[in-house]
C-alpha cells in the first residue's frame, strides 16, 4: 500500500485558491443586485413569488456559497424568509431552508421534484444513473432491489469484514504532531471500501480501485466543467470509464459467489417480487455507492476528532464510555455508547456532510406558499437549516447534551434534524455509517488522546458538504496501553 502523506501536498495550493476565492467573495458580495420576483405567481392563486437577485454579473453569488456558505445562507434567509432565489454561472437556483421548506421537497406530495434532473447538472456524468439519479416509479424499483443488500444480516456482515482493517489502521497512526487527520482517515476508509464495498484484497489492485474512485470524485467537483485534457474532468471521466471495465468484468463471478462484501450482495439482492439488477445497474450503483458512503463518513469523524480536540471534557466522557464498553456487534453499536451517540448527531448537525441536496421541479409547485414554476432548479440546504437559532438555540455551539434525554427535536418538527434527508431518497446507507463512524470513534478513544492546537481553526471548503481544507492537523498523544 502507498504511504499515507504527513502532510497534504496541495495544502500551500488549497490555501492559496481559498484566499483567492475569499478575496474575490468580498468583491462580487458587494455588487449592487437588484431584488426581483422569480416569477409572478398565476392571478388568484394567492401565492407569494419567490424573491431574490441574481448577484454579481455571470458569477452570480457562487463564490459566496462556496466560501462561506453559512454565513450567505443565514442573511438569505432573515432577509427572504425559507423560501429564495440566487443566480450562479446563468442559473438561478432557489434555495429552501428550514424544516418545512425541507419536508415539502423531501415528501413531494405532487411529485414536482425530480431528484434525476436536479442533480444532473451537478454530478451526472460522474455518476449517472446511480440510484439517486433515478426519480419515481424506477427509483422505487431500484431501492427495493438494493434494499436487501442494506439489511440488518447484510450489514452484519460488512461489520465482519470492516473491523479488522479499522482496528489495524487506526492503532498504527503516528504520534506526531500536526498529523494530517482528514487525510488518514480518506485514506482508511478508501482502503475500507476496497475490502468492504468491493471484496478486494488489499494491494496493488486495490490502490488502484481507489485512485480510480478518488479521481472520478475529484471529477464531480471539478470547478472547470469540461473534457480538456490533462484536467481533472477528463481525469475523472477516464478514471470512470476503467472502475466500470472493473466491475463489469467481475459480475458473473461474483452473482455465482458467496460473498459477504456490498459488491457481491449487489449482485445477488433480489426484491421481494423477485426483481434483480442487470449487470449495467449494478456498476452504475457501485459507483454512485462509493462516492455516497466515503467523503460524507470522512467529514463526519473529522470534524467530531476536531469538536473533541477542542472540548476535552466530552472527549475524557466518551473515552470512558468507550473503556467500560467491550461489546462492537451491531446491537451494541446501536445502545452500548450513547454518549458517543449524541456526539456523532451534534457533528452532523453542525457539519451536515451532504449539505446541500439538488432537485428541478418538473411542474409548477409552491413551498410555504411561494411559487416555483416548472424547471426550476432548487438547493435544499441541509447544512444551513441546522444551524437556524430559530430551531436550535446557540446553533454554533458543540453541545452534544442537546441531545439527551429531554432534548427531543423532532417534538419540535420531524426535520429539524436530517442530515440523512427525508422521503423516498433518504440516505440508505445511514446504519452503515453509524456504525463504521462509531467503530473508527471506539478505537481511536481507546488508544489515544488528542487536541487541536489552542485557537486553531480549520481551513474549509465545500466538497458534498463543508469539508476541512488542511487536512485538518492534530496532535496525537498514544495511552498507555494502547
Ligand atoms: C455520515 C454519513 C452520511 C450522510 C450524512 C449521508 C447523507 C445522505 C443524504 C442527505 C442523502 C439524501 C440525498 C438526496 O435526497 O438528494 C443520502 C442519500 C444516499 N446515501 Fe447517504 N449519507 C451518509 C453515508 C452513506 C453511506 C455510508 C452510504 C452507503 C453505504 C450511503 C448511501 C446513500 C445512497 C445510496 C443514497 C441515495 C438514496 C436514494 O436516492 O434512494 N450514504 N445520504
């Protein structure tokens, strides 16, 4: 296996481009945009348009949503309400925030949003066809095949197969100071989807699934959006091409096997009436699967080391919680460890790891009682709506105890915590990162202690959702022991 960095190379890079991008933020923020209707509202229908402006000429508010996402999404929505319109690179995209905002997308009582059409422009030539690519009638169909490789004996067995890798990995990490944890760990978990997702054994074969993975991810977000050689585009549109030669090559094989990794169970998983993925679907799926699972779990333990390495007393309760508790089987993931428990929700109430969520509507429709017209692109923005006082007091605030018992959001409303979304497109792979998060947790609290260095912050950017930009330094110190 390659050796894992101690430093991100592109880190003097990563810091430059984000102070280009701040600098630029606070140029284009500034240009006078005139306030107008995204559209009038049909005559007697007593709905409310939708307002907004488009922002600086042709760039639009792009930079600010990339730059500082929620501090833009906070003043959209004390000066319009839940329901907005911004304009970026020739679209205007509204902008729902807040829980009832999210849950008429997210229940889609008319069927007006596509999930199909509103991620398309954003990641479809990456990954077409993956399952939250797909809308309605053939989604439904989809899900109820891929469901039976996410039951509860199913994920028993990815459990077997993760904890090895997890345990070796994690105790092997250096003591060194500065130790780029965000990059460890996007290094674990790629190593952990090879053996996991796909069944490979670890090796030369295995670094390659995952550069192929890491460069078609890269391609996805790619900010120049084109097929220019030498790009990251092309790169990730290569690289693409070769995992689904990959998979493609090995389906017979793994349909007549035994397999107990989600590439084999994908293969086998049959719906209730019978129904089984061709060989197409199965490589679109394992490919939109990678990219689902991976960057969202490597936010989410990242930045619950980083709350940790800042607030030492909740770290000093879930390591004794972690010592007392030996049990690691799927039951015992769910109830043992409730400190870490709520800790985990607080992380991803703050750093939402698939922060915002894309859909088109394909009639016209109305949210809170305001007008969207037909293909309308449509921003559901998870991150920010956790972060609204309106619904979580000191929302900046790392206080997992919101969370226990008593501090019952959804009495408050359904969803006012989703970070796994809502309706038929709700994250299915939840369980799956619940426990794989609280595996890495329980090991890492069990051999070490650690903490960020005094007032460091870390540089962000926006990935699926914010994600650290530095790699996210941090001292680890080894306990005795461990
Ligand atoms: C902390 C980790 C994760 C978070 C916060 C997260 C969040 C989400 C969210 C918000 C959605 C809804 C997308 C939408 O409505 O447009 C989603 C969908 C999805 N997630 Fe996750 N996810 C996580 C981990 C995983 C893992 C580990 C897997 C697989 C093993 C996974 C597989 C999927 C799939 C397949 C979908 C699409 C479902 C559909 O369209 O029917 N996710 N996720």
């Amino acid at each position: 296996m390659s050796a894992l960095p101690q430093s991100l190379p592109g880190l003097p890079a990563a810091s430059a481009t984000l102070r280009f991008q701040s600098a630029a933020a606070s140029v284009t923020s500034r240009y006078p945009s005139r306030v107008r209707p995204l559209s009038r509202p049909p005559a007697g229908s007593e709905l409310k348009p939708v307002l907004g402006n488009y922002g600086f000429p042709v760039l639009g508010h792009l930079l600010s949503t990339f730059v500082e996402p929620l501090e833009f999404a906070r003043e959209r929505y004390e000066r319009f309400g839940p329901v907005s319109w911004a304009g970026g690179i020739g679209f205007r995209v509204v902008q729902l925030m807040g829980p009832e905002a999210l849950e008429t997308a997210w229940i889609n009582r008319d069927k007006a949003f596509s999930s199909a059409r509103g991620w398309a422009p954003v990641i479809g030539p990456f990954f077409h066809r993956g399952i939250m690519l797909l809308d309605f009638e053939e989604h439904r169909d989809h899900r109820r095949i891929m469901q039976q490789a996410f039951t509860r004996s199913a994920l028993d067995g990815y459990l077997t197969l993760m904890r090895p890798g997890i345990s070796r990995t994690v105790t092997s990490w250096p003591t060194a100071a500065g130790f780029p944890f965000y990059t460890a760990v996007k290094k674990l978990l790629l190593d952990q989807a090879a053996e996991v997702f796909v069944g490979a054994v670890l090796g030369a074969e295995a670094d390659r699934l995952s550069s192929d993975f890491h460069d078609t991810v890269c391609g996805g977000q790619a900010m120049i959006r084109a097929d220019v050689p030498g790009g990251t585009w092309a790169r990730g549109l290569r690289a693409r091409e070769r995992l689904e030669r990959y998979f493609a090559a090995q389906i017979p094989e793994r349909r007549a096997g035994t397999g107990a990794d989600l590439f084999s169970m994908m293969c086998r998983s049959r719906s209730e009436d019978g129904d089984s993925f061709s060989d197409a679907d199965i490589v679109n799926h394992m490919i939109f699967l990678l990219m689902a699972a991976h960057d969202t779990s490597a936010i989410a333990i990242s930045m619950l080391v980083y709350e940790l390495g800042r607030n030492l007393r909740w770290q000093d309760a879930l390591r004794d919680e972690a010592d007392a508790g030996d049990g690691l089987g799927l039951a015992d993931l769910d109830g043992a460890y409730p400190l870490l428990d709520v800790a985990f929700k607080e992380i991803l109430r703050m750093y939402a790891p698939a922060g915002t969520l894309f859909r088109q509507t394909v009639t016209d429709t109305e949210v809170c009682g305001h007008y969207i017209p037909r293909k309308t692109q449509v921003a559901i923005n998870v991150y920010a709506s956790m972060r609204l006082a309106d619904w979580w007091p000191d929302p900046d605030r790392f206080d997992p105890g919101r969370f226990l018992g008593g501090g019952d959001v959804a009495a408050v409303h359904r969803y006012a915590f989703a970070p796994f979304g809502g309706g038929v497109h709700k994250c299915i792979g939840q369980q799956f990162a619940d426990m794989n998060v609280k595996l890495v947790m329980h090991q890492l609290l069990r051999h070490f202690r650690w903490r960020v260095a005094p007032g460091y912050r870390p540089l962000m950017t926006w990935g699926t959702g914010p994600t650290p930009a530095d790699g996210l330094p941090i001292s680890l110190q080894r306990l005795s022991g461990g």
